[in-house]
C-alpha cells in the first residue's frame, strides 16, 4: 500500500469539511469519488477498518442511486482491495464476483476490466500465485505504456509478493528494487503488500 503523510491526512480531513455551491454533472462524480476515498482511507489509516468499509459502501450506493457507474464501480474496486488487505477473503470474493472483478481478461478494456486487473491477481495470491502472475503481465505493461506510476508501483508490490510465494526470489527482488525506484523518484513510499485473500 501507499501511505499518506500526516500533513496529507490533516488537509483531506479539512477539505471534507467544505463542499462546493454548485456542481456541474460532469464534476459530481468526481466529487462523491473524492469525498468517499478520502474519507474512507482516512479512516483505515486511523485503524478505524470497519468505517472505513462503511465509507466505500455509503458512497458506492448513493453511486448507484444517482446512476454515477464510475461512482459504484470505483468504490468497489477499492473495497475489494480492502478486503484482500484486511484478509478477508470470503467478502472480498463475493464482491469481485458480483462486480465482476474476480477475472482480468474482459473483452473490452473499461473501467471494470481496469478494476479487475487490480483486483483479481489479488484474489489469487494466495492459492494460486503462478496465476497471479500471469495475469499481472498485462496490467504491468498497460500501467507503464499509460504513466499510470502509482498503479505501477501498486501492481509491482503485488508482482513481487507473487513470485515470492512462488519460490522465485531473485525475480521478487528485482520487482521490489523496481518498485522502490518508481516511488522514490515519483514521491511514492510503497509498503508492504498485507493481507492478500487466500494467505
């Protein structure tokens, strides 16, 4: 995971405090987007797991309600990825399942095949990890192909912990010194990969 500083955390805690006047339709996803994950990360690094879980579920139906997908899908996404964190893997695949994150290979690349590619290796690391790798393959390269770094770094650490358990420890090595790399030149600190479904 990426940690927030306590700078961070101060200021996402006083912009929550304040909304606009007016919103545009074009803007109000990414408002209900930003005022969900911020709190919601908010409350995981404050140890607070189960209102954090609630802010990702809060913000996915009133999503849902208002029929922003980018909304509802989004906050999936990153529910999941708290529940494989949290080690709870039997939450954490029925969510996918219903999103339909639990493959990484979708016919056509939109928002949910985006969220899958995060969310489905995780799913496998623990039984299955030699899967989990393969399907890493394409997420790593489209993360680098688009500059996408912080999903990189994300997607490396999860590559990492893969071969790892896999027995492939040099090749682990050298996907955690590439990851580091990424997140000191980029401002990054990436952490330990925790609570993976399956381990």
């Amino acid at each position: 995971k990426l940690t927030m500083s306590l700078s961070d955390r101060s200021r996402a805690g006083q912009a929550l405090e304040a909304s606009p006047d007016a919103l545009d339709d074009r803007a109000l996803a990414d408002f209900v987007l930003l005022t969900y994950l911020t709190r919601a990360r908010l409350q995981f690094h404050a140890g607070q797991t189960d209102a954090g879980l609630a802010a990702l579920q809060l913000g996915r139906k009133l999503g849902q309600r208002q029929g922003l997908p980018r909304v509802s899908i989004t906050l999936a996404g990153e529910e999941c990825l708290w529940l494989c964190r949290l080690g709870d893997a039997q939450a954490a695949r029925e969510l996918a399942r219903a999103q339909d994150f639990d493959r990484a290979m979708h016919a056509q690349y939109g928002l949910v095949a985006e969220k899958a590619a995060r969310v489905a290796p995780r799913l496998l690391l623990g039984e299955q990890p030699e899967m989990a790798i393969a399907q890493l393959g394409p997420a790593l390269v489209r993360a680098t192909e688009r500059g996408f770094r912080h999903r990189h770094v994300e997607l490396l650490i999860l590559h990492a912990a893969a071969l790892l358990r896999c027995g492939r420890t040099a090749e682990a090595l050298q996907s955690w010194r590439v990851a580091l790399a990424i997140g000191e030149r980029f401002g990054y600190r990436p952490g330990k990969v925790k609570g993976a479904a399956g381990g």
